[in-house]
C-alpha cells in the first residue's frame, strides 16, 4: 500500500518510543519507574466525573454543535473573563477533542502551502509536525538556556520572512516550564503587530505556576494583541482530565468559524459527555485545582537540589507545568556515551529509569523529566539516576 507522503514526512514521537520500551521492560517484571509522563497523576476530580455520569442518566449522549455546547462556551467565557479579565463571545470560542486537535484544526485553517510558522526551541513536540501536516514549514528560533529558554525580540525580528503566518508562544512551556513575563510578551508581541503575524498563545499549562511566579496571556497585555491572538487552552493538565479530550480556541471570530467548519467534517463535535464535564470542571469548585498545584510545588521543591547535585546535571528550576530539563550533555560525556539519546536509552536499561531525550524538542542536550509521579517514585529514579552517573564515571 502506498501511504501519502505528509504521513511518511512524519517524525516518529520520541516521547511513545521510550514509553513503549518501558512498557516492554515492565511487562518483563523489571521496576521501571517512569518520568515521560505528560499529565497529572491524580484522578478527575469527584464533583466531575458525577457531574458527566449525571449527563448521560439525563439522556445528553446526542450530537451538540460542532463548536461545542453553548453552556461550556459560556463557561469558558466565564473562566476568560475571570481568569484573565478577556472578554470573548460565543461566536469567538471552539470547544475541540482536545488541545492538540484544537491546534490541528488551527493549523489546517490558517496554513497554506510554505507558509512559515516560527517555533521556540525547546519545543512540544506536535508543532512542527502539525504545522508540516498542513502544508507548512516550522522555522526554528533557540531559547538559550541563559535567557531561561525563552526567544528576544531581536531573534524574532531576525527570524520573520514574507512568509512568516504566525508565531508559537507556550507559557508556561512544555518542557522547560519556563514563563514569560508581561514585559517580554509585550515586546514580542510589537514585533508581531509590526508585521500582522498571528500569536498562537499555548497556555495549557497556565494552572500549574509556583514559587510566587504568575501566569500572563499575551491577550491580556493589549487590545490589539488580544485581536492578534488565539488561545489555546484546555481541562487536561489543570483538572487531571487529560483522557476527557477537551480543549479550546479563543480568538477572531471568522477564524472560529472556519475551524468549526473544518471540525464539522472530522469530528462532528466533541465528546459530548466529556463537555458536560468540563462544564463542570470550569463552573464548580476549583479547590482541586489548587491542591494538585500545591502538590506539583512539593515535589519539585524537594527533588530539584538532589537532581542538581547529579555530576554532570545543570537544571534552571522550573517556574511551571511539572517538567524539569536538565542540560545533561556533561554527563553523557563523562559516563561514554555517544550522545544524550544513548544515555537515555542507558538510564532505562540500566537504571530502570524512563526519561524523554531532549532530541524529540529541538534541544538534543537535554533530558525531560517529569513530577508528575509521587514523591516516593520521584526520589527513587533520582537516586538510582545518580547512582548510574556516578558508576559509569569511575568506570569510564
């Protein structure tokens, strides 16, 4: 069978990849202890779940708009408004499948074949290739390390061509964990109305933020950036409700309706129990929210020095999401592997211990971990990481 060439352009994901390996040693009887994990440890909060089983007694298992439930798009308007302090109308907001269909749909309705979109590296790794799978070309700006992975203005302006459709900004990042601030958006953001390019505002993460660090839309920073951007956010990562698939876009309202015709021919709608929860999820009590927050800041508070004191780990501390990213490169080195890739696979053979490679983010130096785990787990595989380190060292 001859598959289409946008399916054979595809990278594979590196984030499954070491996933399934895991699974394979575990299934053999092996304690891997895994640290790929993109969501939340803790299950959907109660009043949720009763609220979505309540839907289905009542007989709500129909179609609803492709758009969404009228009821959750006033939710989230609500949650904008409250939040955030935007005003959006229902013409103005998509409910999809999901964040990441959410961004597919974007993508497919604003992109034309070469168009250019420039994605921050570290990167999530769906961007490029949803971008390529809509016929557009990913144009790649590093964060330095030094300037908390976050891009500057000046590489922006750098980086923009007569191509150029639109920007990515996630705040707080996956995987960094790193967060812009109002000022930093705000001069990103004059670049971006200089030259009419779209900011699409990931801020799936935005619940997740600690040590006194807040998180700023880019929306919130001007009328007209409001007017320049789309927000992407969700339920996932903020009421543990990543297997529910929903997810949202707030933004221009003929880009709305183009999106919303486009997932009316692949979705229909999005689940419609799943909506009756995330209508619960936005209108009820968000003590949960908190308390998974509180617990994600425990835990990175009480790992990050024993993963710095690792010979060979440089990690700046994260300000969100529940990822650290150390630069591990030094380590690598010291222990005889060839790269960062290959010391990974030797942390998961060896030491029992899943991490993602850097690699699958733009940034091949590094290494993904994430808390979302307990605390035992987390203290577990930091130990066992160091142990690996140190041993291969002396046996280098």
């Amino acid at each position: 069978m001859k598959l289409a060439n946008r399916v054979k352009a595809l990278a594979p994901s590196t984030t499954l990849a070491i996933t399934a390996k895991a699974k394979e040693l575990k299934s053999q009887g092996l304690d891997i202890i895994g640290l790929g994990a993109g969501e939340p440890d803790f299950n959907t909060p109660e009043h949720i779940i009763k609220a979505a089983a309540r839907s289905m007694e009542e007989g709500h298992t129909k179609y609803t708009p492709s758009a969404g439930l009228p009821k959750l798009k006033q939710a989230i308007i609500s949650k904008l408004k409250k939040d955030q302090g935007l005003e959006y109308t229902s013409s103005e907001i998509i409910v999809g499948s999901g964040a990441k269909h959410v961004l597919y749909t974007l993508f497919q309705a604003i992109l034309d074949e070469g168009d250019e979109v420039i994605v921050p590296i570290p990167y999530w790794v769906s961007y490029p290739e949803q971008i390529k799978l809509a016929g557009g070309t990913p144009v790649y700006v590093e964060g330095h390390e030094d300037n908390s992975f976050k891009i500057t203005k000046k590489q922006l302006e750098e980086a923009i061509t007569g191509k150029t459709k639109a920007i990515i900004i996630n705040s707080p990042s996956n995987p960094t964990g790193m967060i812009y601030t109002e000022e930093e958006l705000r001069e990103l953001g004059e670049v971006c109305l200089l030259h009419d390019i779209m900011i699409v505002s990931d801020e799936i993460y935005e619940k997740l933020v600690y040590d006194g660090n807040g998180h700023v839309s880019i929306a919130q920073v001007s009328p007209e950036l409001k007017k320049q951007s789309i927000i992407i956010n969700g339920v996932s990562k903020s009421h543990s409700m990543t297997g529910w698939r929903i997810g949202y876009a707030a933004g221009d309202e003929e880009l709305i309706k183009a999106m919303t015709n486009l997932a009316s021919h692949s979705t229909s709608n999005p689940t419609t129990t799943a909506q009756y929860g995330a209508i619960a999820a936005y209108e009820g009590s968000q003590d949960a929210v908190e308390e998974m927050r509180k617990a994600f800041e425990s835990r990175l508070n009480a790992i990050y020095g024993k993963l710095t004191s690792i010979p060979g780990f440089h990690c700046l501390k994260p300000q969100g999401a529940f990822y650290l990213f150390p630069n591990v490169k030094e380590a690598a080195e010291r222990t005889g592997f060839e790269n960062v890739d290959d010391f990974a696979r030797g942390l998961l053979e060896e030491a029992l211990v899943a991490v993602i490679p850097g690699s699958g983010f733009g940034a091949p130096d590094y290494i993904r971990l994430s808390y979302a785990t307990s605390l035992d787990a987390l203290e577990k595989a930091v130990e066992r990481i160091h142990s690996f380190v140190e041993s291969k060292m002396i046996n280098a």
